[in-house]
C-alpha cells in the first residue's frame, strides 16, 4: 500500500483503470480515519470550463511511471459519487460513495470514515 508521503507527491499525474484507458488527473488522497491510510482518490475529469472530482478506491492500485493504476474500470469510477472541485465529501455522502464500490462501510453515525490529506 501506499504511504501518504508518498502519494501526495502524485498530485497532477494521471490515474489510468485497470485496462489501462486514462481517467483524469490525481486530485487528493482520502485517508481511513480509523487506520490512517490511504483509502481513496479524488480525481479531476471533465472540460476545462466543467469540472468535478470523483472517488476511486485505492485498494488493488498500482504505481507505474507517471501514472497510478485503479483496480475500477473507467465507467464505473466516472458514474462514482463526485464533488466540485472546491467542494468536500459531506459525512452524510460517505456511504454512497462505499455502496457504489460495493464496500462496507462500517463507521457510526457520528463519525467520519474518510478525511483529506
């Protein structure tokens, strides 16, 4: 996995899906607040004048020269629950982001599961 260091430093590079088919440009790592690692992506796709950041997983990614690698195809992270570019992922949002990559969710009402780094 990685390391919030290091994957900051990602910032601007492409995000490519598993079949290789380019998606956008890395935005910001979400971290697990429970665990402090990295959870997911937030990646810029759209026209200049229309843009929104969307989430992908980063379970099953990969680094490769200049890009990093999602284990989604490129459909599914484009029909993924998206913000604005100056927006935030609300608390009351995280659970659909988590249902739509069919992943268990587990926090409590009260509390937040993912936090920008």
């Amino acid at each position: 996995m990685f390391e919030v260091e290091d994957i900051r430093e990602w910032r601007g590079h492409d995000v490519i899906d598993a079949s290789g088919s380019k998606i956008g440009e890395l935005e910001a790592v979400y971290v697990d607040t429970a665990t402090d690692r990295p959870s997911f992506v937030t990646i810029k796709i759209g026209l200049p004048t229309r843009q929104r950041l969307v989430f992908a997983p980063l379970a099953g990614a990969k680094v490769g020269p200049g890009h990093i690698r999602v284990d989604q195809a490129k459909k599914q992270v484009k029909n993924a629950p998206s913000i604005d570019t100056d927006g935030e992922l609300l608390a009351e949002d995280e659970q659909a982001l988590f249902d739509h990559y069919d992943l268990p969710y587990g926090a409590a009402p009260s509390e937040r599961r993912l936090a920008r780094r």
